[in-house]
C-alpha cells in the first residue's frame, strides 16, 4: 500500500515544507470535498479545528480554499481539541470534519486528521482514494460560480464541548475538595481544560495556558511532565493532569508526583468498569506497545487484552470490529467509545478522577494496579537512509529477538509521524532488557 501523503495519523510534516505546504493543503481540500459530496443537491458541511501553531494561520485558509471551490460550506471552531471535533462533526450532522494540528510534535511541525460524517477518523482505503483525488489537475471539477462554498465561524462551539466532557461525569459526584494541576500544553485546551475541572467543583492550578504560537509542547505537556510534577509538590496537589498538544491524550501524576502511564490508567478504568458490570465485551484493546504486566493483570481479572498496531485509529478499528468499549495506549491515548469516538483527554482523566473521589483515596493507592515488566523505549533519530533496511541492523534485531525467548519481547518499528525509530525491549530479567535496547539502538545509530 503505497501512500503519498497519509501516514498513521492523517497528514504531518514540518510546516511549509513537503506535504504541509498551502497548495498540498489546497489539493487536499478539494479532494476531501469531492470524495465526501454526495449526488443529492442538499448543501455539503465540513467542520475545521486547530491547535495553537503559528502554522495553522497558513494551512487552515488554504483547507477553505479548497472545500469551498468545490462547493463545500466550511464551518470553523477555532482552536478545539481533536476530540471535539470528532464529536461535533457527528452532532452537527457534518459531512466531513477536520484537525488542524501535529498533536505531541513541536510547533514547527504540523498536521491535518480527517474524520468521517460518523465522528471516526478515515481507513486506510479511503485515504488512498483521496490521495489519488489529490494528484488531478487544479482546475477540474471546480463548483460553478453560483454553488461555491460558504465560511462561517461558531464561537459557541468550545462551550459546547465543555458541556459534553462534563456529562461524562457521573452525575452524583463532584470534584470539590480536590486540588488539581492540568497542563495544557500551551494546545488546544488550554481554554477548555481548566473550565471543565472548575465548573466540576475542583481548585485549579493550571499550565501551560498561555500560547503564542511557538510553545506548544515546549516543556509542558504529556511529553514533559517535569513542570507538572514540579507544581503538584509545590501546591500540595492532590493530582496533577498533562494533555498533548491536541488533547486526545493524558498522563496522570499522583499526589506523590509519580508519573502514571496510559497502561497503568487503561488497567484502572477497565478494573473499575468490570466491577460496575459496564464492560461490553471483557476485555479491552491496547497495541503492541502495551506492557506485558497490563496482559497479565487483566487475564488475573477475566478480561482479555487485543493488541494492534500502533496508532490509536488501529485501536478504534478493532475497538469497532469486536465491540469493545475500552482501548488504549501506553502514551496516554484512551478510547472510551460509551463517550466518544476517538481518543480524548479529559474524558480519561474525568474517569480517573471519578474513581479518586468514590474510593476517597488518593491516587498513589488506586493507580499502580499492577506491576509492569521491565520495559525500555528508545527513540533513535535518522535522516535520508532507512536504518531498518541496513544487513546488520536486520541481523542483529533477530539474533536479540531470538536471545531474548519467551522471557522477553522486543518490538522495532519507525513512527508515522517522525523520523524515529522505536526501539522496544521489555523482558523478565531487567539487565538483559538493558542490554538488548541499548545494543540495536546503537546499531541503528551507526546505521543512519
């Protein structure tokens, strides 16, 4: 499957360069919008969203270009959480709905995700035939002058969101007497975020709420949590919340300032949700990246655990396929598909914050639910050549894997979004883990 543009997540690379560039964007506009137009003579939407990059300002008038040439009404909600637009391209009866934004990148990169009328971000086929839509001339199947598309911005639609993420709270409970740190990343719920915890009852201390277009994710966020764990001690905090740059992932620091991953969060929902008897299959889906502890911990439980590919549109496909209401990532990517459709941050941090204040105790004591196989993550950078496809680097990860056994489990991949190899290695025995990451790590090193 030969892909142009798309990678695992829509459409990412540094801004104004390569596929970020505003004629790609234009290109995209108009294939997207043919592709989602139907026969019927009814106005076509799509819905546009953004983080806070400087870069948005180029690549968003460009996306309207292009719907609105084809005939495609635009309507645009500012700078919004991947989440909700998820969510409000279904509400809105939308035909199409679109996120500006590069999620955890820093802010010279940028990105553009596609969702369905349903609220689901696209397959791979359709992808493909959009791509193939992208490479027609500019000038073909332009709207006429009477049918071109309109733009309209809806300020309601930050506080329409905020109202949908409170609802996912029980009812009963409330959030006072609570002391909160959320870091926004200096994204796009750096307005939403801190409202949703205050009208909920909480004290808030927030971070990373002030963007200038540049700091996005700079020191703050779900990627560094060094400034969360630092407010936390300092305001005596009873839980400290990091969002990425799109807030459709968190990670949740205990009062202790102990950073909880996406592993350790999906294991306390998916307890929590198993003993309410709201599970809709007993299992839950994660992906390759999941550790081994998690797989053990719920089979202890009764519950199975699905892996997939990563990507949380992997996750939500399978989610889908085999109705499961629960899925993950280790990164902080939660699905809870009883309230959305896509991975979201402050829905997951609401359910962990639900079940602090129904245990009345603190995080430290709900949170490590199991205890997770030596594990290690190393990103190795690389430019022009493809470490992976090196002899000796493919050598060496076989004779490792075969070394490892059993007893261990490694996991070699290049992201979809940067120019990085993942280097995974988790295993019983801790310094034979060690030793195994570091030894491709370096191979790959030399290699690229």
């Amino acid at each position: 499957m030969n892909r142009k543009y798309f990678g695992t997540d829509g459409i990412r690379g540094t801004a104004n360069q390569g596929a970020m560039t505003p004629e790609i964007c234009l290109r995209l506009g108009m294939a997207a919008g043919r592709y989602f137009k139907s026969s019927n003579n009814r106005r076509h939407t799509v819905v546009i969203g953004k983080d806070t990059r400087l870069s948005g300002y180029t690549i968003e008038p460009a996306l309207v270009s292009g719907f609105t040439s084809v005939g495609m009404d635009v309507t645009l909600f500012g700078t919004i959480p991947t989440p909700a637009v998820a969510m409000m391209t279904r509400s809105l009866r939308a035909d199409l709905g679109v996120m500006i934004s590069a999620s955890h990148n820093p802010f010279q990169d940028n990105g553009i995700k596609l969702f369905g009328p349903d609220g689901y971000k696209l397959s791979d086929e359709i992808e493909l035939e959009i791509e193939a839509l992208m490479e027609e001339p500019l000038d073909s199947h332009l709207a006429a002058a009477d049918t071109l598309g309109r733009t309209h911005r809806m300020h309601e639609a930050t506080s329409r969101y905020i109202e949908i993420v409170k609802a996912t709270f029980p009812r009963r409970l409330r959030l006072s007497g609570l002391r909160i740190v959320v870091d926004c990343a200096n994204g796009a719920a750096y307005k939403v975020a801190p409202r949703v915890l205050y009208e909920l009852g909480a004290e808030v201390i927030p971070l990373g709420v002030e963007p200038n277009g540049y700091n996005i994710n700079e020191e703050v966020g779900s990627t560094d949590t060094l400034a969360l764990k630092d407010a936390v001690r300092k305001y005596r905090a009873d839980v400290g919340i990091a969002l990425d740059g799109d807030a459709d992932r968190c990670i949740v620091v205990d009062e202790q300032a102990n950073e909880i991953d996406g592993d350790q969060l999906i294991a306390l929902i998916a307890q929590q949700w198993h003993a309410a008897g709201k599970l809709t299959k007993p299992g839950v889906v994660t992906t390759v990246m999941s550790n081994l502890g998690l797989e053990k911990f719920l089979a202890e439980l009764g519950l199975s655990m699905d892996r997939t590919k990563v990507g949380d549109r992997y996750v939500v496909e399978k989610m889908r396929a085999e109705g499961y209401n629960i899925g993950g990532e280790q990164s902080g990517h939660i699905v809870l598909s009883d309230f959305s459709t896509t991975g979201d941050g402050m829905i997951a941090a609401l359910q962990i914050l639900a079940s602090i204040v129904q245990a009345e105790k603190p995080l430290s004591e709900l949170a490590n639910v199991f205890t997770p196989a030596p594990q290690k993550l190393i990103n190795v950078r690389f430019e022009d050549n493809d470490p992976l496809e090196d002899k000796n680097v493919q050598a060496l990860i076989k004779k490792v894997d075969k070394d490892l056994g059993k007893s261990g489990r490694l996991l070699i991949r290049k992201s979809g979004t940067e120019r990085v190899v993942r280097v995974m290695a988790e295993a019983e025995d801790e310094a034979r883990m060690d030793a195994a990451a570091n030894e491709i790590a370096e191979a790959i090193r030399k290699a690229a």
